[in-house]
C-alpha cells in the first residue's frame, strides 16, 4: 500500500481522509438517530438541539486550544492558519463534555445526554482513525519507528507504531467490551459515557508515549496532562466502579 492514499476523479485529488472523516460525521450521526427512535430520550428535541450546539462549541474550541498548545514550541509562530490546522481528538472530546455540561446547566437538564452518543462516537472514531491511517504520515497520527513485525512503513521508508490502527482496535474492543455488560447488568444514568471517555483517556495516556510529540521535562505532554485532567474528573469510576452498574434482579 502506498502513502497517503487518494481518490483521482481526472486531475482532481480528493484525499480518502476527507471522505472518512465526513462519513464518521455523516454515519455516526444518522446511527444516533436510529438509536434515539429504538428507546425512550428524557430529553427534548429542543433541549437536544441546543445540547448538540454547546457540545460542537466546546468541541470545536478545545481541539484547536489543545491542538496549538500540543507543541509549545510552535507558540511564537502562532498565525491562523496553524491555528485551524491543529486539532486534537482528546481536545475536542474534553471541551465537548465541557460544552455539554455548562449548555446541562443553564437550560436546567440534568439526566445524562452523552449514553446516547457512545455507539455513534465509536462508530464515527472507527471511520475517522481509518481515514487517518490512510493518510499516512499526512495526518501526524502516527507512532514513532519500531522493529515489531506490525511496524508499518507509511511513505518514508521508516516502519513505525500504527498508532491509529492501535485506536481502531482499541474502540472495537471497547464497543464489544460494553455489549458485553450490558447483557449481565444495567448502567446507572451517565455511566455508560463516563466509562466511554475515561477508558479512551487511559488509552491515549498510554498510546501518546509511542507518538513523537513534544514532551514536558517531567516526561508527559500536553494531550496527556488533557487526558489526566480528565481522569481527574472522572475519578469515581475508578474509585467506586460499582456504582456504574446496577445487576439485574
């Protein structure tokens, strides 16, 4: 396979890492909806909407923030197009969840809005990382060079980490690991997300140590320390993962 790989359509190039990451907006968001029609939302349409609208705010805010604060060394060179360039996923998933949680506030919803979106987010991450992966070295997602029979040579001649097939993996497991639970027991309210989002935070902690990023001299950098201040909120599913599921009588 060669590296990036492209869509010709006569002398027209369309990069398969646009299509994939608009199919992840595109898919993921219509299996939401057949989900949302399978069940029972608490939720308004109304309230929904503007949860939706907080949640992309918060997004879009703290991938591009954790995206330029990714390399500090980059800051002196700050312009916006190096601004809109950089986006991180762990970014856009915290600010989302902070988005979500101030919109939750000010129009007073207070039952979980996230159990909903854990399939179409997995779904839709499952596309995107593919997408990623096909980009090559175009995307910045990869790990750095290893010797492991998986290493895989990305268009420079350097067999390096997978990392975003590591992420790919990583998400089917987690979406098998929750059906799983979910035949044997039931989650509270909101749990199903907290374990979504804190279980892909402990992963990207450990899967940025084989990325060639900027680290800190006390060893972490900057999507990791992201990552911790979010473990750090969800520190009960750590500490009291009991109460996440309730078994059946």
């Amino acid at each position: 396979m060669h590296f990036p790989v492209n869509i010709y359509l006569g002398k027209s190039i369309i990069p398969v890492h646009f299509v994939c990451e608009t199919l992840a907006y595109i898919i993921g968001y219509r299996y939401y909806v057949y989900l949302r029609k399978q069940g029972t939302d608490t939720i308004s349409d109304n309230n929904r909407l503007i949860i939706f609208i907080g949640a992309a705010f918060g997004a879009f805010v703290g991938s591009h923030l954790v995206g330029v604060l990714e390399n500090p060394l980059q800051l002196s060179h700050l312009n916006i197009i190096y601004m809109m360039g950089n986006k991180t996923i762990v970014g856009g998933m915290v600010g989302g969840l902070i988005g979500v949680e101030l919109t939750k506030k000010v129009i007073g919803v207070h039952v979980s809005s996230g159990d909903l979106m854990v399939y179409p987010l997995i779904l839709a991450m499952i596309i995107g990382r593919t997408g990623c992966f096909l980009a090559g070295l175009d995307d910045g997602t990869y790990g750095i060079p290893s010797n492991l029979p998986w290493a895989i040579n990305f268009g420079d001649g350097i067999r390096r980490h997978p990392t975003n097939l590591y992420e790919i993996l990583f998400w089917i497991v987690l979406w098998i690991g929750l059906k799983i639970m979910e035949k044997h027991h039931q989650f509270t309210d909101g749990s199903k997300f907290k374990i979504f989002l804190s279980s892909y935070l402990v992963f990207r902690i450990m899967d940025e140590f084989i990325k060639p990023d900027y680290f800190f001299s006390f060893g972490l950098s900057v999507i990791q320390l992201v990552c911790l201040a979010g473990i750090l909120y969800y520190y009960k599913v750590f500490l009291y993962p009991s109460k996440l599921i309730k078994t059946y009588a």
